[in-house]
C-alpha cells in the first residue's frame, strides 16, 4: 500500500479531527501517502482530495466537527456512483481508504470493496454508540459529558421552580445516552428505546419523588423511547395527571454533537487512527476497529453493521434504586 485515502461521512462527531490526525500521522510514520478525501463520499466521487502530511493535522486534536467536512450522497448508493468514486482513486493513485462513520458509512465501503477489492478500514465515529464490535464510538465519551453538564445547569433551575422537566437526548434506537446521563445526572426516571416502562409507572414514580420530599424532577428520554411519545406529549399528559409539578420541556438537540472531544474520545482516536492504518499495512480490510476490554479489536464490517449494540440493563437497575 502506497496511498491511503481518509474520509469522513454521515453524521459528525467529537473526535473525528483527532482520528483523522491520527491517520494522517500513522500513515507519514510508516512512509506512506495520505490523501484527505473531502466532504465523504460526495468528495470522493468528486474527486474532492487533497494531500496531507503530519503537520496538515495540526491544533486539530481539540477541536469538534471535521476539518474534512462531511456528507451524505445519493449517489454513492448506486453502482454508477461507486464507478465514479472508484475512478477518482484509481486517478490518484489512492490504495486503500479508512472511513471515519456510522453504519450507513460502513455499508457504503463493504459494497464498494467488494466490486472494486479496494482495501477499506471503518473507525466508528458517532455520538449514539449504536456500533456493534466497540464499547465506545468516536464522540460518545463526549456527547455524555456534554449532556450531564446541561442537565446539572437545568436541575439549577428546575429546584428553584419546583418543577418536572423533560429533558430529550439523542438515540433514536438505542437508550445508551439517555441511560448513562440520567445516572450521571441524577434523573427520577430514563426514558429508552429498549424498555417501555409504562406512562403508569412513569406517574406513580413521580408522586412517589413528590411525596419524599424531592423538590425537582428530571426525566431524560431517548428520541425513540419505546412509550413512542414525543416529550410535549408527555408533558400534557404528566399535567394532565399530576397537579403537583410545573412541567416543562428540553429538547437538546445538535448541541449533544458539538464541541471539544474529550480527553477519552483523543486518546481513542488516537488509537484506533493507529490500528486502521496499520492493520491496512498488514494487509487486514473490510474490518472497522474498536475498542474491546481496553484493546484494539477488528470486527468484520458485516458483523459491525448487522450486529446489536446492547444497553448495559444493570445500570436501569442502578437508576431504580437511585431514585429512591
Ligand atoms: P450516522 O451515525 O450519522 O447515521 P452513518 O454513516 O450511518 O452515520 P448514513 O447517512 O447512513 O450515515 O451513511 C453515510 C453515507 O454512506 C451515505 O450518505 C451514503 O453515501 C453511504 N451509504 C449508506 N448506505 C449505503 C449503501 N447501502 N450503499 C452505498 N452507500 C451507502
């Protein structure tokens, strides 16, 4: 392998500058061309490159978004596309290609692959953390941290109004946001896709934090909580309900994927900037990297994409009791 291509695609988040400063760094240590492929897919098909070297990538290791840009394309799902993509590498002289991504992004690379048998490498960079194959994605580190310090900032408010707030994250499939920051945040009750706890359960928990005593309530709720009720829905029927509390509505929206990554999401850019580079030299494709009882591991990407991210059920459990 003599080029290495990076790229950046779908959603962005924290940490995707530290992976590609990573790649960048990798490949200049073991001699090889590294070509920044801007704006995803759409780039690539463009022809949208660019040649970095070590310090191309500098002051970007704390910084938020991509300094590549990304995108979604249309075009890259058909055959014509992908023809077009891979004529543009084939010009460059580019070998091999790690994107940074989500599922779509992987499933974009395995099939290009396959038709061309170009040598790809997936680095799992979003908020969600709905990757099979790691126990942390690029941003998810940061997004959590993100997410307890609003809320904190919100429960400032909520205790000197007595009030219910709803307060929605990210995760249209998966709770692990929504479960982790309503620990870390202290929330009454966490709202996710993996479990309906039930609109009954929901008020009997909120009269019974009024009766103790609790001057505040916090209810956090994935996008795709499983009660399949917007955060304004629940909100008219808890005052429909309940006399007892002022309710009021937070939706964090874009926020949750802004900012500066984390010292965690850095280092593991870092580290798997360094695996996908060189697993590409050892001659490894069609693998996307991650983290595995704090190791590097490969999975295959059909594996990464098809497989089921699973929420840490114990930590409900721990929310329970918590909320005492
Ligand atoms: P996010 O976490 O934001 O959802 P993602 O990588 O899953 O990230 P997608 O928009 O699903 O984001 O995918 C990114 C890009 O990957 C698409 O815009 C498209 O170009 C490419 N892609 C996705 N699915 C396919 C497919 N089946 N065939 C070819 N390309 C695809």
């Amino acid at each position: 392998i003599k080029k290495i291509g990076v790229l950046t695609s779908g959603g962005d988040s924290p940490g995707m500058n530290a992976g590609i400063r990573s790649v960048v760094r990798t490949c200049a240590f073991h001699n090889i061309e590294c070509i920044g492929i801007y704006r995803g897919y759409e780039g690539m098909i463009e022809g949208d490159f660019k040649s970095m070297n070590a310090r191309s990538v500098k002051g970007i290791i704390n910084k938020g978004g991509t300094i590549l840009k990304s995108a979604r394309s249309k075009e890259f799902r058909t055959v014509e596309g992908r023809k077009k993509a891979h004529e543009q590498l084939v010009k460059a002289g580019i070998n091999a290609f790690v994107v940074i991504g989500g599922d779509g992004s992987f499933t974009g690379a395995m099939i290009f692959s396959q038709e061309y048998n170009m040598p790809v490498m997936g680095i799992p960079g979003t908020i969600d953390n709905d990757i099979f194959g790691t126990t942390h994605t690029l941003g998810y580190d940061t997004a959590l941290n993100t997410v307890v310090d609003v809320i904190d900032k919100i429960r400032d408010t909520a205790s000197s109004h007595n009030r219910l707030f709803f307060v929605e994250v990210m995760g249209r499939d998966v709770g692990h946001i929504a479960l982790n920051v309503g620990v870390g945040a202290g929330a009454e009750e966490i709202l996710i896709p993996e479990e309906d706890l039930g609109l009954d359960r929901l008020l009997e928990s909120l009269r019974r934090s009024k009766q103790s005593g609790k001057s505040s309530s916090i209810v956090v709720v994935a996008e795709g909580d499983k009660i399949g009720k917007s955060v304004f829905e629940l909100k008219d029927y808890v005052e429909e309900h309940m006399t007892e509390y002022e309710v009021r509505v937070s939706v964090l929206g874009h926020m949750q994927r802004g900012g500066s990554p984390s010292c965690f999401d850095r280092v593991l850019a870092s580290r798997m900037g360094v695996k996908a580079v060189e697993s590409l030299i050892t001659g490894k494709t069609n693998c996307m990297v991650g983290l595995k009882n704090d190791v590097m591991a490969l999975t295959p990407l059909d594996q990464a994409i098809k497989g089921q991210s699973k929420i840490n059920l114990e930590l409900l459990r721990v929310s329970d009791i918590m909320s005492i």
